[in-house]
C-alpha cells in the first residue's frame, strides 16, 4: 500500500512497476473512472523508418485509388451546387 506525500506525491510498489516495465523517468497518466483512480502507462511512439512509411503510404494510395469513383458522368440533376449556396451574394 502507498500513502500520499504532502506534496501529493505516491510511490509505485517496486513489484508492479516490476511487472508492467517502469522505470524512473516513465509517464504515466491519472485517469478518474468514478469511484476509483486508474494509473495508465504512456506508451512512448516509435518513430517509423523509411521503409515503414513508404508501406503505409502505398496501402493508403491503393485504397484510395480503389474508392476513387469510375464510371460515366452524373446525370443532369436540375439544380447546380452554386444554386444551393446564397452565402456572399447580394439579392
């Protein structure tokens, strides 16, 4: 069990900082869920190589390119996109 400081300052049993890897110099992050206090480790992110980040960015392009719309033009639907908007025009 943990007491809080005077300075509100709680000490981390060495067996659980143990067992889920902290370390001093660690962020963690206070969360209120109700009745009770969580205390979440940060996870810090790892920086993506080169390699990495071309992946993801051709994944991306491909599903972009398969969302991307094929086929004939639009019908002729009776109103034009300019019509709906009156903002900025004198009547």
């Amino acid at each position: 069990m943990s007491k809080v400081t005077s300075k509100l300052q709680v000490t981390i049993p060495k067996a659980i900082a143990d067992r889920h890897g902290l370390r001093p110099g660690d962020e963690i992050e206070w969360v209120s869920t109700g009745d009770a206090i969580r205390v979440v480790p940060i996870v810090p992110v790892k920086p993506l190589g080169i390699p990495e980040r071309l992946r993801l960015f051709d994944a991306a392009t491909k599903r972009l390119r398969r969302k991307q719309w094929v086929g004939e033009a639009p019908k002729d639907r009776g109103w034009t996109r300019e019509e709906l908007y009156d903002r900025g025009r004198t009547r």
